[in-house]
C-alpha cells in the first residue's frame, strides 16, 4: 500500500506549521530583535546576483510501515539516500510516537493513525510528527517486507528482549495436535503421556505460552535468515513493552545496516543526478549498495494516550528528530516559520571539548543546543554539519548572511545567546538558506551565561567572505 507523495506534501507543511508555532509560543521566550527576525522574508537573493549557489542535495525519503496479519503497526522507519545516491541512513521511528507532538491536551500515537485503507492519510502523519517531506511511503506485510530487506540477510544479532506472539489464541481455537518448536522439538503429546488431558481442555494461557516459546527459541538464536528477520519486525508485544519493541527493531536494523554495502544485481533507473526517482524499491536497492547508519530517536516523555486505547505514547524530543533529518536530509527539512533559514556548523574539534568551561559531550550535544536556541528565536533550520575543523574553531561564532541588510538584527538577537560573533557577507550562496553560522568556543561561556552580551567594535564589522 503506496501513499500519495502530493497529497502527504500539501497537509506536512501545515501540520509542521502549527507544531513549531505552539512550541515557541509555549516556550514563551524573547530576545531583542527577535520579531523582526521571525517576521523577515527577505531571505531570497535578488536576481541578477552573480555569487555561486550550491544546491542541498535532493535525498529523497522513503517511509516504510510494517504491519501484522492484522494490520497493526510493529515498526516503522525512514531511509534516506546519501547524496551520491548509495548507502545512507536509517531512522527507526516509535511506533507509539505522538502524532500530536506533545502539543495540546490530546495523544494520539501512530498505530491509532494507521488506516491500512488510508496509507496517504497515514504518511502525511508521519510527515507532520518529523517535520519532513516524504517522497516515498509503503505500507508493508511479510512478503512485501522481505523483498525489500533480503538483500542483506542472513544476519547475526543478539536480540535484547523477547516479544510476545502475534496472535491471542481462544481455548475454542486450539489445535489438538501438539506444538512444534522453531528448534523442532515438539510439545506434550497425550498418547506418550498418560497424565495429559484431552486437547480441548488445553487453556489459553497455555497456548500463548507455547507461541511465546515458539518466538522465544527464535529469538535466543543470533543467526536469523529473511523469515526470521521478518517474523521479527512483525511480531506484537505484550501491553506496556513498546520501548522493548523498539530495542528490538533498531537492533534489527542495525544488523542489516552492517551487511551492507552489497551487491545488488541489476540497474536502477536514475535521474539527471543519477538518484533513483521510480518506486520505493529503487531507494532499498540503492540503499544496500552503500554504508548505512541507524538513528534512533530520542524521546522525551512517555504519556497515556487520549484515543480511548489505554496505550502509552511517546512524545518524540523534537530538537533530536530535526538534527538527525537537518543532517541526512536538509532539503526536506519542513521550513514552518517566516524568519530567516539558517545552516548550523560545528566546526569545534574534540580536544576543544574537553576544556572545563565546555557544558557539552560532543559536537552533535552543540548542535542540539544551538538549534533550540534559533528555534525559539523563531527561524528555521534546515541544515546541520557538525564535521570538525581540523585546525578547531575559532572563539567566536561566525556568521555569515546571504545579505548585509540581515545583519542588525541577527546582532541584536544573537549575541545574547552566542556571544560575541563575527559577521561577513557570504561570497557564495547556498540554496534556500539565508544565515550559515559556524559555531565557535566562545558559545560554551555563552551557554553557561558568563559572557558578555555586548558586542564589541570587531563584532559589529561585516566584511566580505574570504
């Protein structure tokens, strides 16, 4: 079941729209110059501008929902392209993420969304919870599911936790035959034992419990073929053990992450850039043929659903989901605010780190932190690089602006928050970002609130790139 990308595209931007929006106005945060900077929408470089642009690369985002026999949600995932159009990333999505993003009164997890009927209704969803464009989605079963992940089985992992089985099981329903173990062992037979009561006596309890130890002998093993892998991604835990779920499922993942690059037989249509533009089966293919990272989403809290299903759901950090996707995707990244559009770069090395007046563990724990900071500020972020300088940052946070004439407000709202920073006029452009700011050391005293808000004299100078 294939969603329709245009209809999912027209409702995310609303949806991402209205998420970013209540956030900020709940934060209820201001900085000098903020409005104006929220209000700007100058930031589209007049024509006739000769400065070289340089494109975000297009990756495109192929969303795939696993379901049961009984179409119930079991795992869901985003893979994007690399640029180059082989190996990329996954990212493994709660199935009982909020839909709602934690805003409101009301909770509605992803599996209450999912309308096997309705897969564009469904993905468009899963748009407005990541604030991303989706340009493939798929609704899958086990066949479906084993075509696209075959490529890299079979694959070896330890499993930390044991779901339950898939189906509840009526003491009308039971076989009278004996269950047999995925080992091949099978269970008691009433002719060898004597003390065995007939088939229909057999309880419920204890026919679930011969379909948990069927899936337990399954599990305890770390060599899992294409079957078992599904059998896997598709099986349904007991209440309350998602966050166990999910354990499993990135685990999974990361397994077939690891058997990758391999080789694929057969071509791909490509496009002009030589990316895959066709089907979803296209974007697995291409995704085997390269690395591939697993990103797990953080999560803030767990809350009680409001849709009458006694469910937990849990509401996504949304800070964490648009740094993973800022980075893997930049030029899908949902842009819902009227400010400016900034690329965040953490050029700080890892020995900066380590000073004392560092609050921070690593260069993407920077980023986060820098990205909140803009957000409340009301602007967007679209791209995220955290590659560090071999030469390290230097004290002071660049900025550099598409144009001279953001300059006096970005001073007046971010040095409050960034401190001292040096501002110059890009003599190239990136396409759809207005402000790139490369964060630098002097933001750790910032952050600790020990810098001076002030701008001094060499602050306040713009001068030209390079």
């Amino acid at each position: 079941m294939t969603a329709s990308a245009d209809r999912r595209r027209r409702s995310a931007m609303a949806g991402a729209a209205l998420s970013f929006s209540l956030v900020l106005v709940a934060v209820g945060l201001t900085f000098v110059g903020a409005t104006t900077i929220a209000n700007s929408t100058e930031g589209v470089v007049v024509q006739g501008d000769v400065r070289p642009v340089i494109l975000l690369p297009q990756t495109d985002n192929a969303a795939l929902a696993v379901v049961d026999d009984d179409n119930r949600l079991t795992a869901l995932i985003v893979a994007t392209l690399l640029p180059g159009g082989e190996g990329g990333s996954i990212v493994t999505i709660p199935i009982d993420a909020d839909a709602s993003v934690g805003l409101g009164n009301e909770r509605r997890p992803l599996t209450g969304v999912l309308d096997p009927a309705d897969p564009d209704g469904f993905f468009e969803a899963v748009e407005g919870t990541l604030a991303i464009a989706l340009q493939f989605g798929e609704i899958v079963g086990a066949d479906r599911l084993a075509q696209l992940i075959e490529p890299v089985t079979p694959v070896s992992v330890g499993l930390p936790f044991l779901p339950a089985s898939t189906q509840p099981v009526d003491a009308e329903e039971v076989d009278p035959e004996p269950a047999t173990t995925e080992s091949g062992s099978a269970g008691t037979d009433s002719a060898e034992d004597p003390d065995a009561s007939d088939a229909a006596k057999l309880s419920k309890v204890t026919t679930a419990e011969v379909a948990r130890d069927e899936l337990a002998d399954l599990l305890q093993s770390s060599d899992f073929d294409v079957a078992a892998a599904v059998g896997v991604l598709r099986s349904t835990p007991l209440p309350g053990t998602n966050a166990d779920r999910q354990t499993n499922t990135v685990a999974m993942w990361s397994a077939f992450a690891a058997a990758t690059p391999v080789d694929a037989a057969g071509d791909v249509p490509v496009d002009e850039f030589a990316m895959p533009v066709a089907t979803i089966d296209d974007v697995f293919t291409r995704l085997w043929r390269g690395p591939v990272q697993v990103r797990d989403l953080a999560v803030v809290s767990a809350q009680s659903s409001t849709d009458g299903n006694e469910t937990d759901v849990s509401v996504l950090d949304r800070f964490d989901s648009l740094l993973v996707f800022a980075q893997i995707s930049p030029a899908r990244v949902s842009k819902p605010n009227v400010g400016l559009v900034f690329r965040i770069e953490v050029p700080i090395t890892d020995a900066q780190l380590t000073v004392e007046s560092s609050p921070f563990v690593d260069r993407s724990d920077v980023a986060r932190s820098a990205l909140g900071q803009l957000l409340f500020l009301q602007v967007n972020v679209a791209s995220v690089d955290v590659a560090p300088n071999p030469e390290g940052a230097p004290i002071k946070t660049r900025v550099e602006v598409a144009d001279e004439k953001f300059v006096a407000e970005l001073q007046r709202s971010i040095s409050p928050v960034f401190g001292d920073a040096e501002y110059v006029v890009s003599e190239e452009l990136i396409a759809g970002i207005d402000v790139v700011m490369a964060i630098g050391t002097g933001y750790f005293d910032a952050f600790n609130g020990e810098a001076d808000a002030s701008s001094d004299g060499d602050a306040d100078t713009v001068v030209a790139d390079g």
